[in-house]
C-alpha cells in the first residue's frame, strides 16, 4: 500500500503496521474490523509472504474481515476457536486513558468481544484522534440487541439517559453478523462505564455493547508526535 496522504489514514496505516510487527512465526492471530485494524492484516498477508513469518494461523473479528484475510492467503481457522488466541489486534472508536474503549462502529462488536476475551494479547491500534477524556464523549454507544421486542431495548436505553438511533443499513436497519440490530445510544461522556455495562448485560435481549473494560493489554497510537506503545 503507498503511504496515505491524509494524515488520520496515514495515522491509522502506522498505527496496523505497527502492531503487525509484533506477531511472531507460530502464534495464533486474531483480525480486528474496521479502516485501521485493515493495515495490520495486510502487513501480515506480506509478512508471509516475504517469509518473514511463517506458520500462523488467524481468526477475523467478522465475515468482512475472514474474507479479505482468506483472499490475502492468510491460514484461516474454524469459527469455533479451537485455540488460544495469542495476540488480536483490533481497532477502536474512542480510548480513555484507563485504556478502556468504545468499539463496535463497524458493527462486529460481539465478535471482536468474544475474540478479544480468548485472546492473551489485546492490541488496539488507532490514530491520535480516538483519544478521549472520557468513553462516550465523542462517540455513541453501539448496542447489539435482538430484533424481538427492540423497540423496548430503545425505550430502556432511553430511561439509562441515552439519545437512542437505530443504525440504518441497505434499505433498512443495519444487520450483524448474527442477524441482530444495532442501536447506536449517545450517552454523553459516561461516568461509570463499569456499572452502565453491568445494567446493559443485566438486560433479556440485549445481546452486547461496544464498552471493553480492562480487555485492551496493548494500545499503539499514531500521530503527530510518532507512533506510541503503552501497555497495560
Ligand atoms: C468495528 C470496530 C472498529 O474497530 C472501530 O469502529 C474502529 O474502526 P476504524 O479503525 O475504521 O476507525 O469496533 O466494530
């Protein structure tokens, strides 16, 4: 890929290269979604290529993402994770200086949960930009609800304080993966991220939400000022 001239892409493009680097010969490799985590995977497609990595194997985070790993030649396994995932590298939408994230603006938020969570590594990769003082200040909470009865997971998010959209799609609602909907929910900047993710996992229907809480291990940032390395 030629360096990008806007420098957020530029930023992005550093910040999966980056991390691409830390993936070592043998390691079983999770694919985050989304513009940025996108550089990583292509780094590593050419890493196997040139021979500078050898006998990995990879999960994706989504469909979107198996399938450009797949047509970059990229060792792929079974969906029902048989293995310890040594190192994910993924994007996210806002960062905290806990290290803590909202993620889930591509819409494959459950996956990248359930990948982050068997995963020993959790690298998050963004430009300088997704800095926040405080999860929900810049962006909404996306949450992944089931389509029976959503309609009441609005008007209980609601009741929560937030401001609730149902994420368009083609012709429609947007879909996951998994068929469900997603309904973006602008809360402002979150006091307790904690306690807000223990009434959204509390609720029948509700089937995730883009909070990550003390999951991230690593976080690679690109700006101005370089590329920065901080670890949990
Ligand atoms: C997808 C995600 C992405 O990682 C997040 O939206 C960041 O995307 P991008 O790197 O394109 O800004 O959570 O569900």
């Amino acid at each position: 890929m030629p360096p990008q001239a806007n420098p957020e892409a530029r930023f992005k493009q550093q910040a999966g290269e980056h991390a691409a680097s830390l993936v070592q010969s043998g390691m079983v490799v999770g694919l985050g979604t989304g513009s940025t985590a996108i550089f990583a995977t292509r780094k590593i497609a050419v890493r196997l290529q040139t021979g500078d990595l050898q006998g990995i194997v990879a999960i994706a985070t989504s469909r979107a993402t198996d399938d450009t790993a797949r047509a970059l030649g990229i060792p792929m396994l079974a969906d029902d994770i048989p293995r310890e995932i040594d190192i994910t590298i993924d994007g996210a939408d806002e960062v905290d200086p806990a290290m803590d994230l909202i993620k889930g603006g591509g819409g494959a938020l459950l996956r990248e949960k359930i990948v982050a969570e068997a995963s020993r590594l959790e690298v998050i990769v963004v430009d300088e930009g997704k800095l926040s003082p405080r999860l929900g200040t810049h962006w909404p909470l996306p949450v992944e609800v089931l389509e029976f009865g959503w309609r009441s997971q609005v008007r209980f998010l609601e009741s929560l304080g937030a401001a609730v959209t149902p994420r368009p799609g083609n012709g429609g609602l947007f879909r996951t993966d998994q068929g469900n909907l997603i309904l973006d929910s602008r809360f402002g900047p979150i006091n307790n991220p904690l306690e807000l993710a223990g009434k959204l996992e509390a609720r029948a229907g509700i089937i995730g939400h883009g909070l990550f809480i003390g999951i991230a291990s690593d976080l690679v940032v690109a700006g101005n000022d370089g590329i920065r390395h901080l670890q949990r």
